[in-house]
DNA sequence: GATTTCAGAAGAATGTAATTCTGTTTAAGT
DNA sequence: ACTTAAACAGAATTACATTCTTCTGAAATC
C-alpha cells in the first residue's frame, strides 16, 4: 500500500501538511477524488497517524531542553513509574532504556531554575526513582519528527 | 499577540492541524475570516512554524529509537561537527550539551545492527568524534513534540 | 485466450470552505 | 474627547472537499 504515488503524497505532507487536497492532487497528477481516497486510507490503516502543528518554543516559554536519565529502585515497578513520568507536564518523551533499565526523558522548560524545579518537585519526590541524571542541552542544532521514508 | 482566542484556536490547531478553518471559526466563535487572519499572522510572527503530518515509524522501517551521546576531541570545531552530524540521515536531533561539552543525538533506524552500521560507518569516521555512548530504546512510553501552552 | 473480478482512477455534481474586500467596531494612547 | 491602529463581521467570489457513478486496466480464474 505504500507505493510511489503514497510516497509522493507523502513527502509533500511532510512538508507542509495543511495544504489543500486539490493541491497535493496537482503535484501527483491524480484526479481529487484519487487522493482523497489515498490519504483516507492511509489514515485509517494508522500509516498517517495524525498532522501536527509546530509551534515555535521560545514563544511559550519552552525554551530549555533537557535530557533526564532516571534510575529506578531495585523493586520499582516500571510500567507504573513510566505512566508516572509520562504524565508530568512538560516532559515531552519517556523512553525506557537498555543497559542501566532506566528511563530516558525529554523535557522542555521555561530555564534550568525551572527544570531544577520540575526535578526536585515532580521527579525525585517519585518513590521508585533512585537517582537521576540531567544533560541540559546549551544548544539544539537540529530537532525534527520527520522521519526518512526513502 | 498570544491572547486567550489565539491560544483557543492553537490548542485545536495542536489537536488536529488539518482542520478547516471554518470548523475552528465555529469552535472559537470567530468569523471565518477573522480566524484565518490569527493564523495568518501567527504563521507570519513565528509563532506558528509550520504543519506536519504525523508518521507511523513502524510502517516506515524506522522503529528503532536510540540517543547517542558523543564526544569531541579536544581541538574539535564544535560548530562544524555539529552540522555534520546534522547532515546524516535518520539522525533526527542534535544537540550540544553542557557537562561533557559534547553533543547529544536522537537518531531513528530499523534495527539495532542499522543503528550500529550508522554508528561505525557515518559517525565514528568523523575525525572530530573521539568517543561514544549509545544509548538504545527498548520501549517508548511517551513521545510527542507537543508542548505545553498552558 | 477469453472472461471475470476488483481496486483504483476519473469526472461530474453538490455542498462547503477559503479568501478577499469593505465597512464597522473596539481599544489604546494622547 | 480625539486619533489611530488593530480586530472583527458579513458578503461575495473563487476554490475546494466530498460523494457517487462510471470507466479502465491488471490480475486471477476458467
């Protein structure tokens, strides 16, 4: 189902993702109709998994990125520490690591007083949170969600 | 510039980009025009980015996560070996970090073996990196680039 | 090789939506 | 109160989305 013609759609989805249906129709040179039909399809089968829009950071106070490894207790129980985690606001991404068996967050703050807050106040206080370790990030020089898709 | 009716029409925006403009009128009690014109304008302040469409890495051979943290060697031209990283595909993120004075990176593969091929052959032939630290995603929890706009 | 089947595409029709423009209102600063 | 600029509504025009029907071509079946 991910032929060149979806490829090609896709691409220009990437892009610029609120573009008019009859747009991408043109670029493609499919009728419309056709297209519709692709990206409904590619909706539902969960290849397209939603459109976003991107917001710039800075104007919302997000400006600081932060990498956060958090170690677990010995007798934590994961899956509940990762729910945990996941809904704090602000952290942006949990991931769950190999080697240590920790956690990996992605947060985005206002500055670092307010990541020590979020550290000392929402993180540490967690019960199966051993320890941490925080990667402040100075400058990002690429941050994207786009994927290659060949 | 970022009054209540702007943050209304932002958070539908953040819920689901690709939606008419008539739809978000009706929501936020504006007219259609007088919408399109906020968007407008956020669009042209920064404020708004850009659309994207949301993939489903799966269906792209592009499951694997994995964060690698790198070290410069100590006459490295920070500022070039960040754009070199840049430039590699399926590296998504790159940022330079404080700490370690080094850079970290999100990167997306297939597979744990891509992911060790990308590392040998992209990464650890750059002059400038002297060592790394690869730290590989089991699972993820959590993961958007949604930020929070209170 | 003829026939059947079916997914995908085109095209037309209809209902909406996007966009522009104008006039009015609102708010802020003087 | 007066001026100025920004924001909004409403109408009109243009373009788009969506649905439905028909058609085509490629694979499968006989």
């Amino acid at each position: 189902m991910i032929d060149k013609k979806n490829m090609k759609i896709l691409k220009i989805l990437q892009e610029k993702a609120r573009i008019p249906n009859a747009e991408v129709s043109r670029q493609v040179g499919l009728a419309p109709s056709a297209v519709l039909e692709r990206i409904r399809k590619m909706e539902n089968q969960g290849i397209i998994d939603g459109y976003e829009v991107r917001l710039n950071p800075e104007r919302f106070s997000r400006k600081q990125v932060a990498f956060i490894e958090i170690m677990p207790q010995p007798d934590a129980h994961i899956p509940d520490l990762g729910e945990k985690l996941a809904a704090i606001a602000d952290i942006l991404e949990v991931h769950y690591t190999a080697g240590n068996d920790g956690f990996l967050l992605k947060v985005r703050t206002t500055d670092t007083e307010t990541l020590g807050e979020m550290l000392q106040k929402k993180i540490t206080t967690i019960d199966e949170v051993l320890s941490t370790r925080t990667i402040t990030v100075l400058s990002t020089i690429k941050e994207t969600s786009r994927i290659t898709i060949d």
